[in-house]
C-alpha cells in the first residue's frame, strides 16, 4: 500500500520524544511531507505524572499522536535503574492512550520493542510468538511495560473504537544517536570505545560478552518512514514487526565497527559480562504486506553514516543523559 500524496498537509501530529534519536528523524519526515508537527520536550510535559497528558492534548489538539517517548538504555542500564524503566514507560503510554481516547484523537501510533519478545523466541522472531512466555531478563522491566501498551490500546479499540498502530522496531542505529556510556546501546558503545581506541594509540578493546549473541539492527531513517506510513494509512491492535531481515552476531557487528572507525587492534571479550538475549532477528513479512514497507540501508554504509556524524558531533552525542 503506498502513501497518499497530500494526506499529511493540515493535519496536527504530536510525536512525543520528538525531539529524541528516533523522534527528530520523524518529526523532519512529516514536516517535508507538509503536516503541521508540534514536539514538546519533557521538561514541559512530564508524561509520567498524571493529568499532563490530557493537558498537552488540549492545548495542541492533534489529529495523530506519535508516541515515541521513551527512558531506554542498554543492558547496562537496565541491569542499574530497572524500576525507573518499568514505571516510567509504563505511565507515559499509559497516559497517553488515556489523554487520546478522551480527546477523541484520530489515529495514535504506539512504539513497541523488540524486547518485549520471550528470551526463547524462535528466530525470526513472528508477531504470532509476541505471548509465548517471559522477556530476557535484562530487558524485561521495559519489554514488560511496552506490552501492556498493546494490551491497553486493544482493549480500548474493542470497547470504544480508538484506532491504533502499534509498531516492534528491532535495534535502531544511524546519526543522533546517543553516546553516553550510562545509555548507549551496542553499536554507538563499540563505535565510541573504537574511535577512542585508535585516537590513544591502545592495542585492544574491551567487549562485553562472549560475541556470539545475536542482533538485528535498523537504520534510523528506514525506522521513521514505516512509522510515518503506519500512522498515515494502517490502523489495527496486531503488532507489526519492523526490522531489516539481516542477524547479525555481536562479534561481526565489533569488527564491522572496528574497520569503519579504521580501529587496528584487538577485540577482547570479557565472557563475565552479560550477551543479552541469545539470538534476535525479526520476520518482516507483516509490515511488507500490511505497510508495503522494507528496510533499504545496507549495515556498513549506515554504519559509516553513524560514525561520521559522531565524528562530527561528539559533544552533544557523548552528552550525558537529563
């Protein structure tokens, strides 16, 4: 199904974590695609409190929400700040299905996670196994509360007709993203730890896990534009994976890294530290059929993209989190 020329000109869209990784990428796509997009920061509206939500929705009025706000981080992070996790993405999509239904909002798209699926899920990873059992435990506080969302918004359509989209992206990466060894995930961690490598002249890096876990990742770019498609022409409470159909191990993504950031040395990995979930990789077949949607970045291209914005941009990529 392809978008509609035109659909986006005069209508509102509110994307919480507009301003964000993923969120500013979205926040531009609908702007050249002529929506009137409006982004507050969460110093203006704190989504975790109640009430905030429902006073948002009344001052912009939107006709779509994108609900990206999010408090992630990798497995070091959630291993340190799990209840953080757990309740403050519970409240804010909590709040926001709520503020939407009562404002009688078109349409809100609702961002899952790939880490919602159970630790043992067959590879690819299909929508039909989203409730075969319990999260990787790492990951659970916030797989956990990203799945009550769907669980939220399908009831919500059965019972009062509130249209939903509800995306699974698999690991993003691309430009803007965030750099701080307190929230980054895997590939801007090894990308930081390479660079900084090759600049102090050292003979090797230190790398969590054995490497033979597995990951998918998605480039930020292919990320925005199937949300931007879902929330323009697909509304249904069944998940829709979003990935781009390549398993990767955590060994070839450090070495792919490695010889982008033109780091020479050696990788030593540190089988002390935690691999994570064991294999992950999404089957996309639903978001091609239901969105006509597939990922087009090839990973060492995004990859140079990555590591050549960082180059360029250290000091707010590095910053520390709020």
């Amino acid at each position: 199904m392809a978008s509609m020329a035109e659909f986006w000109t005069g209508r509102r869209v509110l994307v919480t974590g507009g301003n964000g990784f993923l969120g500013r990428v979205v926040v531009g796509l609908l702007a050249n695609k002529g929506a009137d997009v409006v982004a507050p920061t969460h110093d203006e509206y704190d989504l975790t409190v109640p009430g905030v939500a429902d006073a948002m929705l009344a001052k912009y009025q939107p006709s779509h929400i994108i609900h990206l706000a999010a408090r992630v981080g990798g497995i070091g992070y959630n291993l340190v700040d799990p209840a953080r996790l757990y309740l403050d993405n519970l409240m804010m999509g909590t709040h926001i299905i709520e503020a939407a239904r009562a404002a009688g909002t078109e349409k809100t798209v609702l961002l899952g996670t790939v880490c919602s699926y159970p630790k043992f899920t067959p590879v690819p990873f299909k929508e039909e196994s989203f409730w075969d059992g319990y999260p990787e435990e790492t990951n659970a506080p916030y797989g956990i509360a990203k799945k009550a969302h769907l669980v939220h918004a399908q009831v919500n359509a059965q019972q009062y007709g509130q249209k939903f989209a509800y995306l699974i992206p698999t690991n993003l990466y691309g430009p803007g993203d965030k750099f701080h060894e307190s929230v980054s995930h895997v590939i801007p961690a090894l990308i930081k730890k390479c660079v900084e490598a090759k600049e102090a002249g050292a003979d090797h890096i230190d790398v969590w896990g054995t490497g033979s876990a597995s990951r998918e990742y998605l480039y930020v770019e292919d990320a925005a534009a199937a949300i931007v498609l879902a929330a323009e022409i697909h509304e249904g409470i069944e998940p829709i994976n979003l990935g781009s159909d390549r398993e990767i191990t955590i060994r070839e993504t450090a070495e792919t890294i490695a010889k982008v950031t033109g780091f020479t040395g050696a990788l030593v990995w540190d089988a002390s530290k935690p691999d994570g979930q064991p294999r992950r990789r999404i089957d996309p077949a639903r978001a091609a059929a239901m969105l006509g949607w597939t990922a087009g970045m090839n990973f060492e291209a995004g990859l140079r993209q990555t590591v050549d914005w960082y180059l360029a941009n250290r000091a707010s990529a590095e910053a520390a989190p709020r």
